[in-house]
C-alpha cells in the first residue's frame, strides 16, 4: 500500500498530506489507530549503611538513632498513564476520489488518519526506550569519615578509643561552623563566596563523621516506561518490584507483582439522528472509529496506584461519514480526527478557514 502514498506538501516532520493524483488511482490510504497505554513509574531507592561505630553512637555522640542493620528499599511514589494510538496494521482503508478532486488528508508517519481537508500537527510519539533515573546519586562507602582522621586515630587499635577520637573531631568542627556563623572565629573568610566554601568543607566534615555513628541514608529516584496495548478486559503482571533489584521482568519471582486491569466501562453506539433512529452507514464510508471507555488500574499487594476511566478505539466500534461532505467544490467539508481513539473530534466547513 505505501506505493499508493503521494506526498503533495510537507506540513511538519511527524505529519503528511496526501492528494490524490494519478500515481495513487485516485485513492487516498489511511489507518486508525489502536490506543496504546504508556505506564511511567515513579520508584524511591532507598540504601541505609550502618556507620562502624554504631555501637558508640549513644555514648559518643548522645543519640541511639543510629542504623544497626545494612538495608535496601523500593516503594513506587507515583504512576502516570498516557494513552497513544498505534496503526491497526491489519486493516487500512481507502478514500476514492475523481480526478481533478481538490480533497486532502493528514496522516502521522504511519499512516494513521488525523484530518481531511485541514492540516493538523501531533504530538511526539511515545518513546518507550526512555526509561530515566533521577539525579546522579553519590553512594556512600560507609568510610568517609577516614578522610578526616587524624595521626592519633590511625595509631589507636581501640575501637572505644577511635570512637572517643572521632566524637571530639566531630565536636571541633561543630564549634568551627558556629564560630563561622557567629562571625567569632579567629580566621574568618574575605567574602561571602570564601564563607560559603568554608561552611560547605566543614559540612562535608561533620557528616562523614557523624555517619560513621549513625550511618547513612540514601535516596535516588528512577523512572521507567512500560507500553501495553489492551485487547479486552483482564488483569495482568505489568512488572514486579523487588527490595533488591528494583524493577524486574513480569515473570522475575524476586519481586512483588504490578497489576494492570481493563474493566470496559461503555461500549460504543451506533450514532442517532435528531429523531433518535439509528444512523445508516454512507455507501463508500469515510471510516473513523467511535472508542468505547475502560477503567484502567495499576495495583500491587492490594493497593491501588493509578485508577482513570480513559478511552479505547478497540473497545468500540467503526462509522463512517459521507464523503460527499468533502469533495463538494462549493462548500467543502472538514473534518479532525483523535490519533489516539481515531474518534472525530470536530467537522465543519472548509470554506475561508
């Protein structure tokens, strides 16, 4: 069929508008789509490392909130659904046109249709492979604190005796940062841009050290995009989530299952005229599709994540509309098309658009 495709003008990069000429008989091809959903997850990673001097941390330094055990963790904090169209590759249709016909159609990169007789731009496509982490996260090894150790600590085989050493370091920085902050201390910076250098050293400083009591918490975000076509309504695996590894395949038993679920909400409708009958479907239909609804659900260990009712192309039905509307050369039609239900959206006149 991609034979029959005759490009007259180039609206954009992700759009074309095809005329018909003798290279295509006259026939105008084009697709609808299928509504394809696009889960993008929002996952906390959470390491704790316990400091090597936890067992001080309440003598040293006063506190018992310190971690005692090494732990990993994952919660998902957020899931967005986006709807898209895919081209129904099985099916295509044909708009038959007269020679001479000034009738136009929009079309995506595949076929799909968004307009007759107007031009339209979509939407990027979705990008499955974009599957993200947060901000570049710095692990901790646990022996920070080494870098600000000093002669007496090396020489010490006690481990009481290291941690007494470091608490006093600990305090010494402590006093310097609120000397700086005073304005007390005995050195203190030229500028404002030397203070906050300095502040940020001895910031630096006092958390290696007090991490080497209480240990340390880390935090990254990652993100990942799954892509899923529904083809009715079902429960299904999307992905699991295991306190290891993260996010892993569907059919990975180290993590928990991420459920998707359709649940067909409305069924799409022959259309009505004004008297409430039926509508007959045009000889020689432009055809567009009339989407049907679902509830779309993202759960895991019986909570839920995500819950929208959103529309579906392959949970309704096809219509068509007379294709005289467009190929009258007085008072052509218009007409816009949903790329991702293949729903008409809007139709009108084209004269003095």
């Amino acid at each position: 069929m991609a034979g029959l495709l005759a490009c007259s003008t180039a609206m954009s990069q992700s759009t074309k508008v095809l005329t018909a000429e003798k290279s295509n008989d006259y026939g105008l091809v084009y697709s609808l789509p299928t509504t394809a959903l696009e889960v993008e997850v929002t996952a906390s990673h959470q390491v704790g490392k316990k400091g090597p001097y936890y067992l001080y941390a309440k003598k040293s330094i006063g506190t018992d909130k310190a971690i005692a055990e090494d732990f990993e963790k994952w919660e998902i904090t957020d899931v967005k659904v986006r709807p898209y169209g895919v081209p129904d590759s099985g099916t295509q249709y044909l708009m038959q046109l007269r020679p001479g016909a000034l009738t136009s159609i929009t079309v995506d990169p595949n076929g799909m249709l968004l307009a007759i007789n107007k031009e339209v731009e979509v939407k990027p496509a979705s990008n499955s492979g974009d599957n993200a982490s947060g901000e570049n996260v710095k692990w901790p090894t646990g022996n920070e604190y080494l870098d600000f150790v000093d002669e007496d600590f090396v020489a010490s085989k006690s481990s009481a005796k290291q941690a007494q050493l470091l608490a006093e370091s600990l305090m010494e920085v402590r006093e310097a940062k609120l000397a700086l902050t005073r304005g007390t201390a005995e050195a203190m910076p030229a500028d404002g841009k030397q203070m906050e250098l300095m502040l940020a050293s001895l910031g630096e400083q006092e958390a290696a050290l007090n991490a080497a009591f209480t240990g340390s918490v880390t935090t990254e975000t990652v993100r990942r995009k799954f892509n899923f076509v529904p083809d009715g309504d079902g429960k299904q695996i999307l992905f699991r989530m295991s306190d290891f590894a993260g996010f892993v395949g569907a059919e990975d038993l180290s993590g928990d299952p991420v459920f998707i679920q359709i649940e067909t909400l409305n069924e799409a409708s022959i259309p009505v005229d004004a008297k409430g009958e039926q509508k007959k479907l045009p000889k020689n239909a432009v055809i567009y599709n009339i989407p049907g609804s679902a509830q779309v659900t993202i759960s895991t260990l019986g909570k839920n994540l995500f819950e929208k009712e959103i529309q579906m192309s392959q949970l309704g039905m096809t219509f068509g509309l007379d294709p005289a509307l467009f190929t009258d050369k007085k008072e052509p039609s218009f007409a816009v098309f949903d790329p991702v239900t293949g729903a008409l959206l809007e139709i009108g006149s084209a004269v003095g658009r």
